[in-house]
C-alpha cells in the first residue's frame, strides 16, 4: 500500500473485521478473553511477548486501535493508554523515577501535575527542580547526576508558553536524561515532538482528541524499549483505559485534523479582534507575533492551535465580573472541546497554589482562558465582548 497522509491513517487505522462485516470499527466491551485450550491459555500466561488478549485491563482490541493511531500520529514506535490524561502522567513518574532520582521540569505545568511534583514524589524520595519556559538555558545549572527524566509542556496550561523541543532533546541526549513532552494543547495534528527528539510524549485525550467534552483518557508514545516498562506499570497497578472510552477517542481522530483546523483558524481571529481592546493589556497566541516564543511556535507547530489567554486590568475581581457575564460560552474547567470555554485559572484550576507560585509560572491574577469552540468565530467574539462590557 502507498504511503499514507496522516489524515488518512487518523481515519483507516482499525481493528480488523469480524465476520458481521462491519464498516464502523466494533467496541469490544468484554472484561476478558477465552482461549481454544488449556494450553493455548497456559502459554498466554507463560509468554508474554505472545500477542494475546487475555484481560482488558491488559489489553484490549478496541484500546489496541486507539493507541495504533495515536503512535502513527505522533510517529512513535508503541503506545499505552490510560484512564485519565493524570494517570499516564504519573504512570510515566513512577516507570522511570525511583527512590533517589531527580527530576527537572518546567515550572508552567498543570496544577495536578504540580502537586505530584512537590507533595506525593517526595514520599518516594524523588526531587523535582523547576526552570522558568522563557530562559531554557537555565536548565543545564540544574542537571544532577541523579536527574533522570525533563518534563515539559508546550504550549503550557494554561499560560501558552513555548519551548524550543530540539533544543532540550539535544541537552537531554548529552545528559542521558529521558525527554517526555504533553503534547495535549497542540494533539499530533499540530506538533509532533519526536521529530524535534522528545523521548515520550503523553496526552490527557479528554481534551483536544476527544474533542466533544464526552469521556476521559490518556495515552503515552515512544520507543518500544519504553513504552514496555510503563505498559507494565499500567497492566499491573490498574489505571487502565477502558474500551468504550477507547472507542470513542478512536472515533474522534477521524476529525482531529479537520477540527484542530477550525479550532486554530477561530482562534487566531478572536486573538487578533482582543489585542487592542481597553480592557484587556495583553493577548496571547502562539502564531501572534507578539507572543515571545512566535518564532519557535512556527517552527515546530503547524497552527497555533486552539488556546487563546487574555489579561484583563481589573484583576481577579473582573475576572469573575467576565465569567458571570457571558451568555453563550461554558464556564467549566475542561478545554478542547466544540464548545468555547472560559475560566479564570487564579480562582479556580491553579488556585491551590500560593500567589507566589502561580505567578512564578505566568497566572496573574486577570488572565482569562479562552478554549476556542467550534462555533461561528463572530458568535464567539460577540459573547466575549458583552462580557468585556461588563467586567
């Protein structure tokens, strides 16, 4: 067969037919698999380089095709999936990070993934070290001979900060330090990190490749040699992606592509409309070129995907006073959804943080963020600016 198009292959990756013939790829909603012999079942068990499903929780046909695509997006070798975008960030923690190890990070990170960081890895004895996303040449200072793995996120959450991924994989390959990347903001349809060297990259698939705010999960890409570790990590502690959940992500990269399209294209419109209104003092978007990261953002983006963060002048107070005013958007704490969404990071997704750690990663106390729907973008901007009106 030729060579396909990522396009295609989001959409004619699937499970092999059964003998109904189906077109659309079946769910195979079973907790587990019978086998042909007592000895057929003692070898599943006795082999496990055997490709054989024997328990969802391990595997299953339907989170195969899910984790199929999802590699092939991303250009990775193999994949595993999760329950939820937070399971396979700390799945890949406790894989790779033991007793003893360092970790590096940036500071502009979700605030869950934060928490892990400085109160649950410490009972391990792991240590973490923060680097700010806008000076990456401070990352080499903090380099240990226990540091094992750098974590980053581009473009951040929610502050869509931007780092140069070539750049930290060339420092990492010197160092031998494991480079995993959340590619949740940008999908595989807008940024591919292991061209640009990442090791890992991991995505919470209840945002952007769901797409619909429907069902949670995660997943994680790579190099077979890594990706083997972390699946036993999963197959035997639990966190397990469940194929219904599966089925339906699976479903939803048929129009990744065409969506994330839309996604950017409607919010470089309501980017471009906000930067000089009187109310807001700044507006941030990775393909504005006022965004100080605009020059990498087009190397190694595709569009600017669908994110758009906003300050107002008036503080958290007018935050709220935006939020309670809007009519048509969704005040809820997901993203990537076809509706547009609006949260106010400070008092809500980042508030258990000190003001002094959330200014540290870029959430003053007025930044608005904009998850940028699927609406008509004229609709979207109307509803935005009564609320501006009023805040």
């Amino acid at each position: 067969m030729a060579k396909q198009h990522p396009e295609t292959k989001a959409i004619r990756i699937q499970t092999n037919q059964t003998s109904q013939k189906e077109h659309s790829t079946p769910l195979f909603l079973t907790s587990s698999f019978t086998y042909e012999s007592a000895e057929d079942m003692a070898a599943a068990f006795a082999d496990d380089s055997l490709e054989v499903n024997i328990y969802s929780r391990f595997s299953n046909p339907t989170v195969d095709e899910f984790i199929t695509k999802i590699a092939a997006l991303e250009g990775a070798e193999d994949g595993i999936a999760t329950g939820t975008g937070m399971a396979a960030v700390f799945s890949t923690f406790m894989t790779f990070l033991s007793n003893g190890d360092h970790i590096i990070s940036a500071s502009a990170v979700f605030g869950s993934t934060h928490t892990i960081l400085t109160k649950y890895l410490p009972k391990w004895g792991i240590e973490s070290s923060y680097f700010d996303m806008s000076k990456p040449e401070t990352i080499a200072a903090l380099i240990k001979p226990t540091t094992k793995m750098l974590y980053i996120e581009t473009p951040s959450n929610p502050g869509l900060d931007i780092i140069d991924i070539e750049y930290v994989s060339v420092l990492c390959k010197q160092h031998n330090i494991l480079l995993v990347v959340d590619n949740c903001f940008a999908t595989p349809a807008v940024q591919q990190p292991i061209k640009f060297g990442a090791d890992l990259v991991l995505h919470s698939a209840t945002k952007f490749i769901d797409g619909q705010g429907r069902v949670l999960g995660g997943v994680v890409v790579g190099r077979k040699e890594l990706i083997n570790p972390l699946y036993l990590f999963v197959r035997n502690t639990g966190p397990s992606l469940s194929p219904f959940n599966a089925w339906v992500l699976s479903k939803s990269l048929e129009t990744l592509f065409i969506r994330m399209d839309k996604h950017a294209s409607n919010a470089m419109q309501l980017a471009v409309a906000l930067q000089n209104h009187p109310k807001i003092s700044s507006v941030k978007y990775p393909f504005l070129e006022s965004h100080p990261q605009y020059a990498i953002a087009k190397k190694q983006m595709s569009n600017g995907g669908g994110i758009v963060t906003f300050e107002l002048k008036g503080g958290i107070e007018s935050g709220r006073k935006f939020l309670n005013a809007l009519q048509m958007l969704s005040m809820t704490n997901n993203l990537g959804d076809s509706r547009s969404i609006a949260s106010h990071p400070a008092s809500t997704t980042h508030s258990k943080l000190t003001e002094e750690e959330r200014k540290s990663v870029g959430i003053t106390p007025g930044l608005i963020r904009l998850s940028v729907g699927l609406e008509h973008p004229d609709d979207v901007l109307q509803d935005i600016l009564q609320a501006l009106d009023k805040s």
